[in-house]
C-alpha cells in the first residue's frame, strides 16, 4: 500500500485538527496545544499539551484494545500526530462518573467525591452554540441520533471502556473520576470509539493525596497543568512499550 500522505484540513476542533489523507478510510489527526474550557470562555496555549495529550491518547487506546475495547485509533505518525479510522461523528458526546465532580455537583445536591455505583451515564448534544445540553431519553429519541439497538451498543462499549480504563488507572495509581467519549460510525455503519482519553477528556486524582492531575488544574487555576498531564503520561508509558507506528 502506498505511504501515508496528509492531505487538507478536513475539520479544526478546539484541542484537535482532522486533515484527510491519500488513504480513504484514514484521517490524520493533530493535537494542539490549545486550551479551552468553559464552552471555550476560557483559553490558553499551553506549550507540550499537545504532545503530552497524544502520546497518552495513543497508550491508551492501545491498552484498551489489547483488553478488547475497539477503536478508531490505527497508529502513531508523526510525534503530536496519529492515524484513525475516517468515521461520521455522532454528535453526542458520553460521560460516565465514577466519583461526583465538575457539573454534576453544581447541578444536584452531590456531595464532591462520592461515589456513584453503577457510574452514572449521561448523554450531551454535542453543539458549542448550544452549550452542548443534557439529553433526555425522550429528546435522544426526538433528535433521532441512535437506531435503538445503537442506543444499547453504546452505552455497553462505554461501560466498556469505563471497567478496562478503572483498571488500567489503578495499576499507576491513579483514581479515574470520570471521562467523556465520543463516537463516530464506519462506512458499514458500525459504531466506533473515537475522538480522544486524555487529561482533557478525563478527570483523573493521584490516588494518595487526590491531587488533580486534569484539565481542572485549567479550568480552576491551579496552575502546574502541563507537569501533571507530564506526570500522567510518566505513569501511561509504565503501561506497555511505545505506541505502535502506523506503516
Ligand atoms: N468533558 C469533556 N468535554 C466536554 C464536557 C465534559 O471532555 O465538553 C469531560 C470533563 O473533562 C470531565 C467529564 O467530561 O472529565 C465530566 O465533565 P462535567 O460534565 O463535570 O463538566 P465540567 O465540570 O467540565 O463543566
């Protein structure tokens, strides 16, 4: 098969940019420095993030589909840059929590920290115009996003994804609070993890102290956001060898 070959800017996100490639079913995906928290009120550059935030994306998509949890993620190029599956994006994005934080606890009378047994799954219209709203059951059928059956599927693959990065993150010591996923469908209408695990995605607590090691440190300015996602990514390469190149 023929090299690798980047093309045009397919889309620019607010952490990421998508350029297509010479290759079909392959986009190229760059991680940016770029900060941006509060529906993107907030922003900074944040020199090495985007280093820092593709190396462990990359870590751990490869973790998790050695535990069985497929995903977008083909391989590494460039450093800051890798291959993934082409996909159309499902404009929903999924949190799931562990332990009570960010929004939840300014939402409802949660105490921070506690815990949440089954993790609590909720379901965002993904649209920055409209400050990506909570769904409803009833407003997800309205939008007609999800056949039914996908509905199911992906709430199972992100209970997935919720059990294998619990017991990734413990073996580093690391309290996995809660996370968003995105998902996008193939050609054959699949569904697919997609988008991006990181520090910008994930809450994450050291385990011995619960310091905040995510984009928290960002939004709350706490400052040191740079060095913790160093010191998360110091402990996702204890996980395995380095991310597999893509050709
Ligand atoms: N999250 C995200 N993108 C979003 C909204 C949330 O990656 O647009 C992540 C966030 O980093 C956290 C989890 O989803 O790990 C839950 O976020 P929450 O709803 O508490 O929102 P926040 O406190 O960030 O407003």
């Amino acid at each position: 098969m023929k090299e690798l070959e980047i093309g045009d800017l397919l889309h620019e996100g607010k952490a990421k940019k998508v350029f297509h490639t010479n290759h079909k079913a392959v986009v190229a995906v760059q991680f940016k420095d770029d900060a941006t928290a509060f529906n993107a009120q907030k922003k900074a550059q944040l020199a090495g993030k985007g280093l820092l935030n593709w190396e462990i994306s990359a870590r751990l998509f490869e973790a998790l589909e050695n535990r069985g949890v497929a995903s977008h993620y083909l391989g590494c190029l460039e450093p800051g840059w890798m291959a993934v599956q082409a996909l159309k994006i499902v404009p929903l994005e999924v949190v799931l929590r562990n332990l009570a934080a960010g929004s939840l606890c300014k939402q409802l009378p949660i105490a921070p920290g506690s815990s949440l047994q089954p993790a609590l799954l909720d379901l965002f219209y993904k649209d920055d115009a409209l400050g990506d709203p909570l769904l409803t059951e009833a407003r997800l059928k309205l939008l007609a996003l999800l056949e039914p059956a996908e509905r199911v599927q992906l709430e199972a693959i992100s209970r997935d994804v919720n059990r294998v990065l619990q017991q990734i993150f413990v073996e580093i010591n690391i309290t996995l609070v809660d996370f968003k996923l995105e998902f996008g469908r193939c050609d054959a209408g699949k569904l697919l993890l997609a988008d991006e695990i990181s520090p910008d995605t994930c809450r994450l607590w050291n385990q011995s102290d619960q310091r905040v090691l995510d984009k928290d440190r960002f939004r709350k300015d706490l400052g040191g956001v740079v060095e913790a996602y160093g010191e998360v990514l110091k402990r996702v390469q204890g996980l395995g060898p380095t991310p597999r190149q893509y050709r």
